[in-house]
C-alpha cells in the first residue's frame, strides 16, 4: 500500500522548482565555455531525454503501490534489493558533492566575500543534518513553501535582466562542432539526477490517472525555463559568458534602478539560493531513505526521527564535510572529474534505471506467478 508521504503536487513542485534551481548556477558558463552561443542546446538535448526518464519513472509510479526497492526484492531476492539500495545511497552522495562545492563558493563570492568559505558554509551541514534524518515528507512540505518564492524570485530577476538582453548574440546558430557540444552535455550531466529523484518517488505517493501526464509537464516546465535562462545569460554576456560564474546572481547586475538603490536583486538571489539548498538536502534525504531500507530500519515513526536515520544523516554529513574540506581550492579539479568520469554513473542512474524501470515490474510479477519472492 502507498505510504502517502508526499502527494502529487508535491513531486510536480520537486520537478519544477527543484530541478531547475541547481542549473541556473554554473551550469550557464560551464555551457558557455564548450558550445558558446549554442549553449542552448546541449541544454535542450539533455533535456529531451530526462523529461522521457521523468515520465518513464512517473508511468512506473502509477503502475504500482511498492516502491523500486520493494519490486526488486520481488524480482530478484532481498540481497539484491539492499545492494541496489546502498548504490543509489552512493549515488545520492555523489549527486550532492559538486553541487556542494558550487554553493560553497557561492555563499563565499556573492554573500560573505571577506570572511572564509568554510566558515560560511559549515551552518548549512547543521541544517542538512537534521533536515536529512526527517524523510521524504519533509521535502514535500517545504516544497509547498519554495515554489511560489522561487518563482517570484526568478520571475524577478528575468524582469530586471530582460533590457540588457542582445538575442542576436545566439545567432548563427548550430555553428558549434558536434565533439564540443557533446562535451558540453557530458560535463553538464551531474546537475541531472531528476530521473533518479523521480524513481525515488514511487510507492511514496498515489499516482492516479492524468498525474503522469502532470509531473512530466511540471519537470518539462523546468526544461523551458531554464533554457530560456541561458538565452538570457548569454544575451547579456555572449563572449564573456564563460567567466562569468554564479549566473543566477550576474543576471541582473546592470538594471538601471541598482545604480540608485543598491543590490536589491540579492534579495530575489536569496530566494532562489534557499531553493537550491532545499534540492540539495533533498539527496541527502534520498540518501538517507536508502540506507534505512537497507538496513530494513525505520526512518520515521510518525513525527518521530529514528535513530537509524538520525546516525544515516550524521554520517553521510560528515563524509560530505570532510569531502568539501578536502576539496575546499579544488572545485575545477573535482568538476573535471566528474565530466570525465562520473558521467556514466549518472547515465546509469537516472537516465537509463528510469528508463527501464517498467520492465521490472513484469519481471516482478513473472518473478511472483513462479512462486519467487515476495
């Protein structure tokens, strides 16, 4: 049975405000970089295809009440169902490091420019902490709040931004080499791990008809937004986009009104970095989630913290930490690798794992009418 921790809206809020959020970060000058004026379409083709591993991960949900986990074990035995669970926990881990990392030097360059990087940001790992022991309920009750703030926010910002914007600046188009605009959605793959969000989802809310159809369009939404984004970065920028990192915070920086009354566009830049956090706990949380089940511990009972969780959070916190310590001059090092590297374990899990995901619930119940586990 559905243990209703979120309800459709909530995950067509995740897909939307979340997954646009941590784009609209580094991702416009990393583009820049590899494809110049055609950044839009890396953009566009990593779209296309997470938007059909979102709805693929979405027909799943409403095909079954049990979560991936829950028709693994029925497919493929317990074993198998824990160690997928603890791959997706280090997967999680991975999605949230770089992203991380971006924040770090976000807070650092944009909010707190004279105090240290590590000082700054080692609050947010208190809140990450506990909002990370708190489940998957959790992200759905702040996504209510988060939305409507971010799009304010962002809808703000395009407003004080929109005059400065030149779109003969992405012309001509397609002029690109294939290779590098390739590259460019190979190096840009890790700010894509909605498919394995989605995945996540199922068994946790009741997918009824028409709700496929509703969290495809919310995530579909991000897609044109945020690719509307990059064509306003690189109208206001075109060569110099490359170097102009943080874009969600340079946007705006030359509406008339500033010049009088100071940086107001920090204020709706605040609202969207709060967004962006969210989605970042929101993997932790995840994370959490699969060790828990791992472990066949409960994370939440009622209002409650477990302590399996409580420890999980703690511990995949302070691997985080010390991984950002360690990592603290080192963001271009850790994106390369990534790029390099990484990519395939995000192909992996949240490209082609949603994509197949249907096929696991025949194997399931061909699994179940052969007397295998249930």
């Amino acid at each position: 049975m559905y243990k209703t921790e979120l309800c459709t809206r909530q995950v067509c809020f995740i897909m939307f405000a979340y997954s646009a959020a941590g784009k609209l970060l580094m991702m416009p000058a990393m583009l820049s970089y590899y494809c110049g004026n055609d950044l839009v379409f890396p953009a566009l083709f990593a779209f296309a295809l997470q938007t059909a591993a979102v709805w693929a991960a979405a027909y799943f949900s409403s095909k079954t009440d049990k979560t991936l986990f829950a028709l693994a074990k029925d497919a493929f035995g317990g074993a198998f169902s824990a160690a997928l669970q603890w791959l997706f926990a280090l997967f999680f881990c991975a999605a949230a490091l770089l992203p991380m990392l971006e924040q770090k030097l976000f807070v650092q360059s944009i909010f707190y420019e004279t105090i240290p990087s590590l000082v700054t940001f080692l609050p947010f790992f208190v809140f990450s902490v506990y909002a990370g022991s708190k489940g998957v309920r959790n992200s759905g009750r702040v996504a209510d709040l988060a939305v409507p703030v971010f799009a304010c926010c962002v809808a703000a910002l395009a407003v004080m931004s929109a005059g400065e914007c030149d779109l003969s600046w992405l012309l001509p188009v397609l002029k690109t080499p294939a290779p590098r605009i390739f590259r460019g959605v190979r190096s840009s793959l890790y700010n894509f791990a909605d498919g394995a969000v989605m995945l996540m989802f199922a068994g946790r809310f009741a997918c009824k008809k028409g709700d496929c159809a509703k969290i495809t369009a919310s995530y579909a939404a991000a897609g044109v937004g945020v690719m509307l984004f990059l064509a306003l970065f690189y109208g206001i920028y075109s060569s110099l986009a490359p170097d102009r990192y943080f874009a969600v915070s340079q946007t705006a920086l030359f509406f008339g009104p500033l010049s009088l009354v100071g940086r107001l566009d920090l204020l709706a830049v605040y609202g969207v970095e709060a967004c962006m956090l969210f989605a970042l706990v929101l993997y932790v949380q995840l994370a959490v989630a699969c060790i828990c089940g791992a472990l066949s511990k409960e994370q939440t009972l009622g209002r409650n913290v477990r302590p399996a969780a409580a420890v999980s959070s703690l511990a995949i916190n302070a691997v985080l930490l010390a991984l950002v310590v360690a990592f603290n001059d080192a963001y271009l090092v850790v994106q390369e690798f990534y790029g390099r590297f990484l990519w395939a374990a995000f192909v992996a899990f949240s490209f082609a794992l949603p994509l197949i995901s249907p096929l696991l619930l025949k194997l399931a119940g061909r699994r179940a009418a052969k007397g295998g586990p249930a």
